[in-house]
C-alpha cells in the first residue's frame, strides 16, 4: 500500500497560465454537454408547440413576464410571437421556434467564454491538480 499526497487547486490557484486554459477547456466541455438552462429551452419549446395559436396570442401578450418557465427563453419567444403582429395563424409556432433557436444559440455562445467558465468554475468550487485537470 502507498499514500499518496496532491495538492488541488481551484481555478484562481492553479500556478501556470496552461493549467487555466486545461481547466477551462474542461468546463467548456462539460457546459457542452449539459448546457445551463437547457431544460428549460425544452420545457418552453414543448409548452408553446402545446398551445393553440389563439392561446399562444394571448401568452405572447405577457411576455415580458416569461409566463411560462419564468426563463429569460420564455420572453425571447414570445416577445417575437407578439411583435409578429402581421404574421398568420400558421406562422406563429415557427416564429416562436426560430427566436427561442436563437436565444439558444445566444446563451450557449455567451456560455463558452472565459468569463462565464471561469464564474462557474468559481461558483461551484471545483478544484483541479497543479496541471489543471479536474480532482
């Protein structure tokens, strides 16, 4: 049998620039694959494909509340659905699709970069070896 002592770091500790790239690579793999708030594009996806065009009028007119999830997803989707004021019946569940498709894109791009991984590398504690891959 043998012991062996490491000593772990987080990401503000980690003592070269490359053991912070290793460590933000990972997080970015691990936003990559469970995005935040990934759920909840789901969720409201579901609900407004759910919805008859008359009900998902009436929704979008709330939109500035996020009525449906209480996610920022919620607003972009219908805010798009409301200012669609010309589009028909038919055209609205697209519309709704397409603005939270963007919404997506949006967060998750914002998501990749350095300053969102390194808060959440901080927010949730995660401590890495002197090279930077994850203890």
């Amino acid at each position: 049998m043998r012991t062996i002592t490491t000593t772990l770091y987080t990401y503000e500790e980690l003592p070269t620039e490359a053991a912070k790239k290793k460590a933000l690579e990972w997080m970015r793999e691990r936003v990559a694959e469970d995005p935040p708030w990934a759920k909840e594009y789901r969720t409201t996806r579901k609900l407004i494909l759910a919805m008859s065009t008359v009900e998902l009028r009436e929704v979008a007119a709330k939109w500035a509340n996020c009525p449906l999830t209480g996610f920022s997803g919620d607003c972009d989707a219908l805010k798009a659905v409301h200012e669609a004021t010309d589009a028909d019946d038919a055209e609205l569940h697209g519309i709704a699709s397409e603005a939270l498709d963007r919404a997506w894109d949006t967060d998750y791009a914002s998501q990749q970069e350095d300053e969102a991984c390194i808060d959440m590398l901080n927010m949730n504690e995660y401590e890495f070896t002197e090279n930077g891959h994850r203890a």
